[in-house]
C-alpha cells in the first residue's frame, strides 16, 4: 500500500513538474471567467471607476462597475492599487507581415502592382510572428494591418493580437487602402525634382480617377446583374464595396497641398466611407479637414516635422490641434520597421505632453480608432457586452514606467511573456557567467 | 595672471581677441529655486544653480544673483545636466568615407555643418553635446568629432568641443559585409572584418616600429638615410594602438562583439566602447570584465537580421552586469527624446531614476572621455543644463530651456516657429518630406548607393 502511495506520488510529482516544464516552455492563452477586483477602471466612455471590478465571461465583458457580484468559479484577480484598461489599438502597423526588415524573404507587405486593391492582409499575416507577443503584452490588443506599395497596394485588416490563424484573430473589419497621390518627398531618400513629383502626383491622379470610374461602372454592371453579368476583375471585384460604401477607404495623406486634393477628390466622387491616415501636415488644414467631416488617423506623432521651417514639436502637436479644430483624431504608431508598435501609449502621452488633453489622447488609441473603423459596438472601451480586450496595469499607461501585468483579448488571458521577455530572464544572470567551472 | 586676465579682457572688449572668443562663447546665468538632478550627487529640492563663464561654480540653496546676471525661475521646474548622445549623425555633410576598408584619416569634424537645424532640435530635447560619428559602411572607419550644440554660429570649428579626446568609428557586421559584398573587396563576412582590422593593426606596429628604429638612429651622430615614408592612415591606428584614440565600434552580434575583445587584448588596445550592441546582453560579463563599455537603442529591434534577437531589456542587463551603458539615438528624431528613450528602462529592468539618468548623461559622456567636464551637476563641470517642465523621464516632461556653457540656446518660450540660420536656395518650399526616421540605423547615410530601395541621404 505504502508503496503504491508512493508510486503515485511519484506520478503525480512528476505529472506536476511536466506541466510546469511545459507551462515555462510555451505557456498558452486561458479562457474562461476572470473577475478583476478593487481597481481603478478606465471605461474610457463612461468615466473612471474608483474601487471598481470588470467581470470577463465567454470572451465578453459581462459586468463592470462596484458592488459586482464575484460569478461562481471565476478566477479573481486582485488589481488594488491597480488601473484597467480597454486595449488599445493601434491604427499603423505591419504586424504580422514584416517579420525582418531588409530580408525579402521575412517581408510580405508590399506586392507587385500600382492598382492591387485585391491583396489582402488577411492573407499573409503570420499569428506567429515574433512582433505580436512583443505588442501585446504592452496593452496593445487589436492593431490594423495595412499593406504597402504603390497607389492602391491592398485591403488592410483588423486583428486582435491572439489566435492561430488570421480569422481567429480577425476583428471584423476590412478596408482598402489608398496611398494619395503625393507631391511631397516619400523620404531622404527620395531625390526626385519637383518638376518630377509633381508630374507622378498629376499622372497618379489620373490613374486614381480612371480606376474610380471603372470601378463605379463595374458596380452599376454588377448591380444589374445580380452579380452574374461581370467578368473576373479582381481589382474591380475588391474596389466594389467601397464604393458601395460597405467597406472603408483608407487614404494615406500626408502633405498640405495633398491634403487639399484628398478633401476635393473625396467631395467630387462622393466616397462614402472614408478616413485619412498619416495627416502629418494635418494641422496647417485642420479647419477644412473637421468641415469636410472626414476622421483622421495620425501619425507617428514621435517623428521629425515634415519642413525644415517647421516648429521642432511640429508633429508632437499635431493630434490636438487637430482635435482643437473639430476633426475626430485617432493616434496610431507606424512604428513600422523597428518593430515597436508597443510604443502606441507613448506617442498618444507626446500628443498630451504637447497639447492634447489627456482623455482625448486616450480616446484617440481606444474607442476614437474603433468608432473609425465601424467596431465601436465591439471594442474600444470597457462596457458591457463587448469584447473582453482590456489589460491591468500598475499606473498611467501613458508613463513610460508603468508596467503592465494582465492582457486579456477575446476574454483569453494572455501570457505575459514575448521573446524579449524570455531573454531578459535568460541573460539578466547568465549562467555560466564569466567562467564555467 | 591677474593682468593678464586683465590685458585679455581689454583685448576681447576691443574686439581683438574676438576670433577666439567666438569659439567658445560663454554665459554667466543663475538658475533659481528648481529641483536640481545631479545624477552623480542626488536630487537637491530648491536649489540654486550658479554659473559663471561657462562653468558651474556654485550649487546651492539662496545664491544671490549678482549683478547684472541673468536669473531663469526654476520654480517648480527640473534641473538637469545637459544631455549626451554617444552616436549621432546631425550636422554632418558626409558621414560615410566608405572608399576602403580602412579609412582611418579622415575625420567627420572635416565635414561638420552648423546650419543643420537638427541641431537646434536636438537642444529643444534638452541635447546639448553629440558624437558626430563617422559611418559604419566599413570596417575602420573615419574619426569622430564630439560637438557642442552652439546653435548660432556660423563657425563649423565653434561646434567641436575643445579638448574632447580623439574617437574612431569601427563596424562589423553587416553593414560593412555588405559593403564588401557590393564592391566585390574584403570583408564580405565576420571572417574578413576580423582579418581587415588585425591586418590594419599588425601593419600599423611595422610602421611604428620603423619609425622608432629611424628615430633611434638618427639619435646616433653621423647618422645618414631617409626617413620612412609618411602615412595620416597609419599614424592614426598607431594612436590607436598607443590609446590615444578612443574605439567607437559599430555591432549588434554577440560573437562580433567578443570578436574585436580579443582582437583589441591581443594589440593591447583598451578604450572601447560597442556602439548599437544589441546582442550585448548576451555577453555583458565578458563587455564588462574587458572594462569596455556599451552604447544602445532603449527598443530598436527587427529592422535587418543582425537585431531580430534583441531585447528592450538590453540596457538594464549591460547595466546590471557592471558595463558603463549609455542611450543614443542615431537619430535626428531620437536625439530629440533621449529623455524618454531612457525612462524606457524603468519599464524594461526597473532602473533608479539615477541609474536611468546616467544613461544619457555622466555614461555617455565617460564613453567619450569627457566626464570630467559633462555628464552631471556639479561645480567645476561645463554649464550644459537642460530645464525641464514635469520630470525628464516621464512621458509629460517638456524642455523648457537649454543651456550650452551658460548659454541659453533653447528656450520653449521663445521658440518660433522658422529657426533656420540660413535658407537654402535649392530648397524649394513646398516639398516635405514625412517618415519618422525609426526603422533603420542611419549608419550607412551617404552609402545608400548600396540599397536601391531604402535609400537615405544625408540632406
């Protein structure tokens, strides 16, 4: 009997060990109801809740504010001292489809083609990839994935950062992304004359307006049709919902003059769903951008202004004098290529510490860019039946020192652990150090 | 001495020592009643900063201003020391020489360019000194001019810090493998940067040697015969080589960065310090026991291979294994937010105040052999200050003044918008230029010939 005992202490011991071993190895999201006590609750929408709790069922928020009722079985996390979140989301990334920069091999964002509408991000987004750990675990939970390239590069997503495959991640929002014909520099290294960008923007322009037209006709064939009466045109099959104004358009615009083209070309062809991102020199148009009623997406707000003659904080100030005049801001990073689109709370904390409010600044990376995007009813705030996205920390998430120590996405708790994290854990104490015996 | 002071301050009043004098111009300022961070000596609540001539002289509470000095009302502000960039490539012409493997002699204080108007925008960070570092595109690059960011002058010698030591930019990696690769020379792996630069050190001892046995001889009477020839390339790895030259070495591999600690032993070499070093964590022990040091991103990762396994994390664990670490840019954004780059490590390994201050100020300047004059508060060191509204290192502080030798080079107060020194003719108004300049390290500006697509000039 003794001995028996003993074997099974033997096996539960080493049954224990194992699943430790594999928990330490590749620990994996947990589901289930997850009651976040005594905390300071950002709704974001419907003010701070001191001394709150936020209940997490089946994926969704099921309840939020003070004297909540703890549901039976659900795992307690006490926040005291602590502040929730809804998750941020980042509106300027390539999560998922840069893995390594200057490798061709580990880079899928940018296809062959000026007028591509029918490459979708969802395609080539890898769940695995090294940067979405690293991202969500700064409170990062849903980023929108854009393709790049040339006048209409591709259809962009919008994924929360947990799942196996890009539909688990998928959070319910497509849209076509439109790079404005641009007069500007696309960078330092960018040495063509002005004669010559001028005559690329005037000439994209055009391409711009023929694809328009061809599309609008395509979807008149389409309509009448039934949708029998269209030959295969991929381009044209991708550009019909936006016309129809079932999907969104997203035009990267940046320069004053460009800007103003946008505004016009937006107005004359009646597009319904739009929204503009980059708005780098949104600030010397602000007025017209809040008349014309278009939503905008800015940044990097962390960058060099655009002009030399330009103030130094230029781009700092850039989403509150946007927000000043009227123009519903959403803050993204566009930390592409470096990889550090964690830094979405510092480039909305720049925006504050340079003249936007600091709610708004919050808005601007949780419920602003959901509202944008036509996901409001499911995420960017802490309500009742949305999304169970949100993360505790242990102060304002704005600071840079402020630690976050629970992620939720899709009401999964999330490991609190990323590539960078395991080796700091590794090498903070080599072993062997110096020597090895 | 007391008339000589006298007959120099005549001659600079009647504007004879006037050449000089511009050099290096200095000011007398009281800085009033702010929250003082030394770095090195703690934080002194209300406390008055005295400089005269260009020098701190007095720390202290309820100095009197003495006349006719300017007074700044710190009141509820934060004082700290100036802050310094160990890799910067603002107000430099040309940063890459690139013609060679080695290129030695040349020196980017030949190239320096005070319109720049990153300068002025480093200082509205609070960045009053940057290591003007020559390029990474081959192995033995130019050296480094240390500047002071006197933003103003139209004397492109007034930017160098007068009495700063001698620095060399090294690489290795990548950046001068591909170099090689695309020229069709050596290196074209970490196999060849090794052999390029032992082979440039074991040629620059002959060379020494030669000297010295010619020196020798012609010490001899009678002595008859030509001296060897001449060379800039190789008197300069002979500095090297006798430490009068500090290494400054571009790379991001573990097994790169102990590559050049054994070559550095083996030629005797000690003053090194690891520009980038992302994979420095991995080996911050042996970094530390060869009493080198490290310059790092706070978080730049997955822009090339060579820093796909880095860690934010890099900073704090150089620091805590006992390497002198500082925080860079590499930047014209970044120079503009060290402050913040370095409250990064707070979030990423928990560092003090202190610790994560000392990486853009008293590291940085041990790293360029400057720290008796920069890097903290304390009397007897250079009037670089920076004033900060909220503190330096959380995401609401704001500079509001910035002072060079006692000179109030930035004050946000005053700031217009056009703060160019000098228009350039060509620039034609309208064009902008957007990108945030994150993604890539600016090392090979100037070589971008090598790269069709991310192609980047120094404008």
């Amino acid at each position: 009997m003794k001995k028996t005992l003993t074997i099974y202490g033997m096996i539960a011991a080493f049954v224990c060990a194992w699943v430790i071993v594999a928990e330490a190895q590749s620990p994996k999201g947990k589901p289930g109801t997850f009651a976040l006590t005594n905390a300071t609750v950002e709704t974001v929408t419907k003010g701070t809740i001191a001394n709150g709790t936020v209940i997490i069922s089946n994926g969704k928020i099921t309840a939020v504010g003070t004297n909540i009722q703890v549901p039976a079985g659900a795992e307690v996390i006490n926040c005291n001292g602590k502040k929730i979140y809804p998750g941020m989301i980042d509106t300027g990334t390539k999560l998922g489809l840069l893995e390594i920069g200057q490798i061709p091999q580990a880079t899928d964002e940018r296809e062959l083609g000026e007028i591509i509408p029918q490459m979708r991000a969802m395609t080539a987004v890898n769940p695995n990839a090294t940067a979405i750990p690293v991202t969500r675990i700064a409170g990062v939970t849903t980023a929108l994935v854009l393709p790049e390239g040339g006048l209409l590069p591709g259809t962009a997503a919008l994924l929360n950062l947990h799942g196996y495959t890009p539909d688990q991640m998928y959070a319910g929002m497509e849209g076509v992304v439109l790079n404005f014909p641009n007069t500007g520099r696309r960078g330092f290294g960018d040495r063509r004359t002005e004669d010559e960008l001028k005559k690329a923007a005037e000439k994209a322009l055009a391409t711009l307006n023929e694809v328009w037209d061809k599309a609008i006709q395509y979807h008149k064939l389409d309509s009448a049709t039934g949708g029998k009466g269209v030959a295969y045109y991929p381009e044209m099959q991708a550009m019909v919902p936006v016309i129809r104004g079932e999907r969104m358009l997203l035009i990267e615009v940046n320069a004053q003059k460009d800007i103003q083209a946008a505004l016009k070309w937006v107005k004359e062809k009646k597009v319904k769903k739009v929204a503009f991102m980059g708005v780098a020199e949104g600030w010397r148009e602000a007025e017209n951008i809040a008349k014309a009623n278009i939503p905008v997406i800015a940044g990097p707000v962390i960058a060099i202004p655009t002009r030399e003659y330009d103030r130094y904080d230029a781009q700092y100030a850039n989403p509150g004098l946007l927000r000043q005049a009227g123009v519903k801001v959403a803050i993204r990073s566009n930390e592409e290529g470096n990889g550090n689109y964690r830094n979405l709370p510092y480039h909305a904390g720049f925006a504050t510490a340079y003249g936007m409010p600091r709610e708004e600044a919050l808005k601007a990376i949780t419920i602003v860019p959901a509202e944008i995007l036509g996901v409001a009813d499911k995420l960017g705030s802490i309500e009742v039946g949305k999304t169970a996205n949100l993360f505790v920390c242990d102060g304002d998430i704005f600071e840079t020192k402020t630690q976050v120590s629970h992620v939720f996405i899709d009401g999964w708790m999330i490991p609190m652990q990323s590539r960078q994290t395991l080796l700091y854990e590794e090498f903070l104490k080599r072993e062997p150090g110096l020597t090895k015996h | 001495m007391k008339t000589i002071r006298i007959i120099l301050t005549l001659l600079a009043v009647l504007g004879l020592g006037q050449a000089v004098w511009a050099q290096a111009e200095k000011g007398t300022v009281l800085i009033k009643n702010g929250t003082v961070l030394t770095v090195t000596k703690g934080t002194l609540t209300e406390t008055d900063v005295l400089i005269r001539e260009g020098k701190i002289v007095q720390i202290g509470k309820g100095i009197a201003a003495p006349q006719g000095v300017n007074v700044i009302d710190a009141t509820g502000l934060y004082v700290m020391p100036g802050i310094i960039d160990a890799h910067s490539h603002i107000a430099l012409d040309q940063i890459n020489e690139g013609t060679n493997s080695i290129t030695p002699e040349v020196n980017t204080g030949d190239a320096l360019n005070p319109f720049e108007v990153e300068i002025y925008r480093a200082l509205a960070g609070g960045c009053t000194v940057s290591h003007a570092l020559h390029g990474s595109a081959n192995s033995i690059g130019g050296q480094s001019q240390t500047i002071k960011h006197r933003w103003g002058t139209y004397d492109p010698n007034a930017l160098k810090m007068e009495g700063a030591p001698r620095t060399i930019k090294f690489a290795l990696g990548e950046n001068p493998t591909g170099h090689g690769r695309r020229d069709g020379t050596q290196p074209q792996t970490r196999m060849g940067v090794e052999f390029v630069i032992r082979k440039a050190f074991s040629e620059a001892r002959e060379y020494m040697a030669k000297w010295d046995a010619y020196n020798k001889a012609k010490a001899v009477k009678g002595f008859r015969g030509a001296p060897p020839a001449y060379s800039l390339r190789m008197e300069t790895l002979a500095d090297i080589l006798k430490g009068n030259i500090i290494v400054h070495c571009h790379s991001y591999r573990a097994d790169e960065i102990q590559m050049l600690l054994r070559v550095c032993k083996d030629f005797g070499v000690t003053k090194v310090v690891f520009q980038h070093t992302n994979e420095g964590f991995k080996v911050a022990p042996e970094i530390a026991a060869a009493g080198a040091m490290a310059s790092v991103f706070s978080d730049w990762w997955q822009y090339k291979l060579e820093v796909y396994y880095s860690t934010a994390y890099n900073a704090a664990i150089l620091a805590r294994n006992g390497v002198v670490t500082s925080i860079n840019s590499d930047s014209p954004d970044l120079i503009r937010h060290l402050y913040h780059e370095a409250g990064k490590t707070q979030k990423y390994g928990g560092l003090s105040d202190d610790e994560a201050l000392a990486l853009i100020t008293i590291n940085p300047a041990k790293q360029l052999g400057v720290e008796s004059r920069l890097g903290s508060l304390e009397v007897g060191k250079d009037g670089d200050v920076a004033i900060f509204k909220n503190h330096p290192l959380s995401i609401y502080g704001v500079p509001q003044y910035t002072l060079v030798d006692g000179i109030v080079r930035f004050d946000r107060a005053k700031d217009a918008a056009d703060q160019r020194l000098m228009v350039d003719p060509k620039q034609t108004v309208d064009v902008t230029m957007y990108e945030n300049g994150h993604g890539y390290d600016f090392c090979m500006s100037g070589a971008e010939f090598l790269f069709e697509e991310e192609s980047k000039e120094n404008k």
